[in-house]
C-alpha cells in the first residue's frame, strides 16, 4: 500500500535523520498536494524544446502564456517555473546535463514531487539521455536501489523537435514518419536492453516546427493548424489526460518520500563514518592519556625522591662544614640552604611538568567543531555522538602551562628578603593588620596588592584610595611599604610556607648541632660512631617530614602535589571516560541501525513490482 510506504518512509527517515528532515519533507510535499492540478514536470538536456512544448500545450488550452516563458537556440531556463492551465500545472526546469551543476540537481529535486514527468530527449538521442531514462524508469534516479516509482501513465518520454531528425513533414510526410519510428524503435531497443517490464509511452513532438514561433510571446493556436496531423501534441495531450489523479498523486507521494529517504541514506552514511571516526579519537585519546597519567606519576615520584635526597644531603653539608655553634645559628643556615635549592628544585620539575603538558596538547585531538559538514541534521546527530564530558581539555592544558612558566618562573628567583628568624615576628605582624580588615575589603586589597609595582604606579592610585577608606587597609598598605618587612600578600603566603620550613629544622637543629660537635672530634669512638648514625637517622627523618611538607605546599595545596593534581585533571578532560566512549558507541550503533533499516525499507521498495495500493 503507498500510504504503508510513506509511513514505513516517514518512520525510518526520522529515526536516521531526525525530525526535522520529516518536518522539510512534509512542508516540500504539501506544496504539491494543495494544488487541485495535476503537476506535470518537464525534463531533458538544455535546448530540448521544454519551454516551447509547455508553450505549444498552453496555446492548445487556450491559456495565457506567462512572461517568463521565454524560449530561445541558447540555454534559456534557469530556475524552476511553474504555469497553469486546464487542470494541469506545468512545471518547467531548468536543461539538465549543462556544465552547471546546480541546474541538475534543481530539476531533480522536481522529477519525485510531481504527479506526471515528462522526459524529453532529442531526436540525436545521446547517450546522457539513455542514461537518464533508464534511470527514471528503473527508480534508480529516485533511490539507489531503484524501484517501480513511476507506474504506468506517470512517465512519459517526448523526443523532442522530431522535425530536426533528418526528415522535413512538409517536404515528406511519409518519409517524416518512417523517420519518426526509427527514431521511437531506437528508444525502445535502448531501453529494453537496460530495463525490464513495461516502457513508458514514447510520442515524437514537433512543438514548434523549425521554432517558427520561438519569438512570439502568444502565437495562436491556428498558427500550429498546418502540422495538426503529425506533429504528436494531440498524442501527448491525451497521454497526460489518461492517468488517474488519485492513482499518480498517490505515485509522487511514495516517489516524494523514497528521495527524501535516499537523501537522508546518504547523510546518514556519511553521519555514520563521522561518527566511527569520533569513535576511533576518542579511544586513542583515551589510551594516550593513559600513557600521559603514568608518565606523570613517574615525574612525580621522581620529584618527590629528588627533594628528599636534596634535602637530606644540604643537611649533611651543613654538618660537614661545621663551624656553627648555636641551634639558631645552624636553623637559620640550613634554613637559607633549603631556600634556594628547593626553589631550583621546584622550578625544574615544574618545567617537566610543563613539557609533559605541551605534549599532552599536542598529542590530544581537540574537537573540532566545524568539521562536521553535513546536513544541520545529521551534524546535530554527529554532536550528540561527541563526548559530552569535554569541557575544553585543550584550554586547561593551556592554562596549565602558562601558570606552570610563570611559577617556574618565579621560583627560580624566589627571594625571601626576610631573615629565617624573624620571620615568625613579621608574620604575626602582618596577621595583625590583616584581621583588623572585613573580608570583603581584604580580598578586593589582596587582588589589587598582586599586581605588580601598583603602590607606586599613579594608575591604580585613585582604587588604592578607594579601598583606603576602609577599616585597617590603610594600615596595612604603610606597613606594605615599609623596606625589610613583608612587602606584599603573595610574599606573606610565601613566607607562611618557609616558616613551616623553619620549624622542622628548628626541630632537628639540636640532633644536628650534636652532629657537628661530634664532626669535630678528632677520633671518633666506636659508641660515638654507633650514636652518629643514630643522629643520622633522626636527621634523614627530618629531611623526609621536610620533603612532604614542601610536596603538599600546606594548607591550600598549592605545592607541587597541587601541581600535579591540577596536570592529572587538565589530562583527564583531555580523555573521554569509559562511560564517554560507551555512550558515543551506543549512539554509533543506534545511528548505524537507524540507517540501515532506511536503507532496508529503500531495498525492499527495489524489490517489489509495484508500490500502489
Ligand atoms: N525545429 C524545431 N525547433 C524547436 C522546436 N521546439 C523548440 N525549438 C527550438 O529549440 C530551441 C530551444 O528551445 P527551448 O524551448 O528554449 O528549449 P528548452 O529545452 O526550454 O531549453 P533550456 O530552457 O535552455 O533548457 C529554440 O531555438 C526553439 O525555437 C521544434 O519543435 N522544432
Ligand atoms: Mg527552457
């Protein structure tokens, strides 16, 4: 049944196109169905004759010829147009097979929409016009497939301009129509030799006899009398008036619905591929940000291994050395030793976690939006293929290594500028001043604070006087500027840091004093030798409790573990999750299964002998 077709059609379109394709086709197809006439579509290369037949049949009803029915030995028809007349409308196309690719695929839109299609070839019958006509009437210029998409009545085939085959009418009558059915037969046997079943009606038209009346824009009709007994137009009237309106409207819709099914096949395959392709980034991302996570944990655990070492061994050079006689005394040393080393131990491992980012960006496959070509439709089905979870892996990483320079940056030449112990005293300094101000207006004087030079700089003078009328910030701002202190919040932040620092080794300063002491004795003993060891082991303890202390970077954890759990998550974006790529699976297949039970229904049209009720 045609109506079980269209739904069958409708149905399988939807699901592998989605709803908007079905809304397009219902909105193109409404447009033929509104009309009580029985639309009448003429194709065939350029120059055929189409305008002036649509003429001629109008001139035989007696219609108005409208303006844009232009006719002339050049291409003449470039878009679709259409004209009314007793019950029929005439759809004029553009000549197809012209080196414009644009006016094809124009006129083809039109052969499916349409209640009667009328393929004119010329009487030199070209191999394109054998082509064409098979296609037509196999079905495979509606679907790959092919199918019985035009029943009987609803194609008919003209060869045009049958009064250039060679023969004049005038001269010769006879010799005319001998011409004229050799010509017919040569249809025929091209045809039978590419088609099965029934071939479609095949009438020689002399529309217009040597285009006479090609410049007349209304010739009458007597001035065609001459050639009423030859020239086919009566043959091809009657042609048009057999069909049965109900039966072909019923034809165009089925024909209407399998091209736009066969369009939608074709965007559904390329959809499809698109998204196996998504699907095969996405694994790998998936696996080389795997490779990435372990090759940051193996950074990592080597930075972490290094500082310790580090630390342990400033510690033993301390003692080696010697000459210091106070707990502070040793404190403060070890302390300044521990400054700088860490800060150049902390600018190289930031920097291998930067290179491990950069390639993390360069190795990753951003998502690249505007690559999906296709229809709005099947773009939009692509999309949901898409992991959802990415969430810009490639900006973080960006971000990443940007922080990452400027901290590297800036640990390189990390100066405290206070000396170890007075530290403790500049900071309860500072804190002082800090609790005297409302949250608020700290955290506004913190940000302004950070920027570079702004005490000085006349540019922020006027917000820096704004936030001085606030409670304590004043204050603050004085002792900010006061030389030998703390000069800024990110300077007390660091300085927070060293002071933690301080105390570990404040803590192990008397074990490693006794270490010292006994480096001076000239012979060690043997208990002496047992009780170094002991101290040793006390002290490597501390280096290790100093080691994690400077890895977790404190309360806000903004140290190196920070650091790299900023990397891990920057990295983990940069991958779809198994459940990402399970999803983008589950839609490949639904998308996979949706065009191919299109692509079945459009088979199944192929394999049957007719499509009507
Ligand atoms: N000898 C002869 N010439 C004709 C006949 N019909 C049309 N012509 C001429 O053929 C040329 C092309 O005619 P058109 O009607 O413009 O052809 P068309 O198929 O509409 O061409 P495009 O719009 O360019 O695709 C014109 O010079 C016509 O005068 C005919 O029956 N016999
Ligand atoms: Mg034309």
């Amino acid at each position: 049944m045609s109506t079980d077709w269209v739904q069958r059609l409708r149905g399988a379109i939807e699901a592998a196109a989605g709803s908007q394709t079905v809304a397009d086709a219902d909105t193109a197809w409404r447009q033929v169905a509104d009309s009580g006439t029985v639309r009448t579509t003429l194709v065939g290369p350029w120059s055929a004759g189409k305008s002036s037949l649509i003429k001629r049949l109008l001139v035989e009803d007696g219609s108005p010829i409208p303006q844009w029915l232009t006719v002339s030995a050049s291409r003449e028809t470039y878009e679709i147009r259409e004209a009314g007349s007793a019950g029929f409308t005439y759809v004029d196309t553009p000549g197809l097979g012209s080196d414009e690719r644009r006016h094809d695929l124009l006129a083809l839109s039109s052969v499916a929409a349409t209640d009667l299609l009328v393929v004119t070839v010329t009487p030199q019958l070209l191999g394109t016009d054998v082509d064409r006509l098979t296609a037509l009437v196999d079905g495979t210029a509606i679907t790959p497939y092919g199918g019985a998409f035009f029943p009987p009545g609803a194609l008919i085939v003209v060869i045009a301009k049958a009064d250039m085959a060679g023969v004049d009418p005038i001269d010769d009558l006879d010799g005319f129509r001998a011409m004229v059915d050799r010509k017919r037969s040569a249809v025929v046997t091209a045809l039978q030799r590419r088609v099965r079943g029934e071939l479609p009606p095949i009438i020689a038209v002399v529309a217009d006899l040597g285009g006479q009346h090609a410049r007349n824009p209304n010739p009458s009709a007597a001035a065609f009398a001459e050639g009423r007994e030859w020239d086919g137009v009566q043959a091809l009237r009657a042609a048009l008036a057999a069909g049965d309106g109900r039966r072909l409207r019923a034809a165009a819709q089925v024909r209407h619905w399998a091209r736009t099914g066969a369009l939608a096949l074709e965007q559904a395959t390329a959809a499809v591929s698109q998204s196996q392709d998504q699907l095969r980034r996405m694994e790998a991302d998936r696996s080389r940000v795997l490779v990435l996570e372990e090759e940051l944990a193996a950074v990592d655990a080597s930075a972490a291994s290094r500082l310790r070492d580090e630390i342990r061994d400033e510690m033993h050079s301390v003692i080696m050395q010697g000459g210091v006689d106070t707990t502070a005394q040793l404190a403060e040393k070890i302390s300044e030793r521990l400054d700088s080393s860490v800060a150049a131990w902390h600018a190289e491992s930031t920097s291998k976690l930067v290179a491990l980012a950069r390639r993390a960006q360069i190795e990753l496959t951003p998502v690249a939006a505007g690559a999906l070509a296709a229809s709005p439709h099947v773009e939009q089905f692509v999309k949901h293929a898409a992991f959802p979870g990415q969430r810009g892996a490639d900006a973080q990483l960006t971000d990443f290594v940007a922080k990452g320079l400027l901290l590297a940056d800036k640990l390189q030449e990390l100066r405290l500028g206070v000396k170890g112990a007075d530290v403790p005293h500049h900071l309860n300094e500072y804190q002082a001043l800090v609790d005297r101000i409302h949250p608020d207006a700290y955290a506004r004087t913190l940000s302004l604070l950070g920027i570079d030079g702004v005490l000085t700089d006349p540019r922020y003078a006027q917000e820096l006087a704004g936030l001085q009328k606030h409670e304590g910030v004043s204050d603050l701002i004085t002792y900010l500027r006061k030389p030998g202190g703390i000069t800024s919040p990110a300077h007390a932040e660091k300085l927070k840091n060293t002071a933690h620092a301080l105390r570990i080794a404040a803590d192990v300063a008397p074990v490693l004093l006794e270490l010292v002491h006994m480096q001076q004795q000239e012979r060690a003993s043997q208990h002496l030798r047992d009780k170094r060891a002991q101290l040793q082991l006390q002290a490597d303890g501390a280096a290790k409790r100093l080691a994690d202390q400077i890895l977790s970077g404190g309360a806000q954890n903004s140290g190196w573990r920070g650091q790299v759990a900023e990397l891990r998550t920057a990295l983990q974006a940069g991958a779809p999750s198994e459940d990402d790529l399970a999803a983008a699976a589950q839609r490949g297949r639904d998308l996979t299964a949706a065009r191919d039970s299109l692509d079945s229904v459009l088979r199944q049209m192929a394999a049957v002998t007719s499509l009507e009720d």
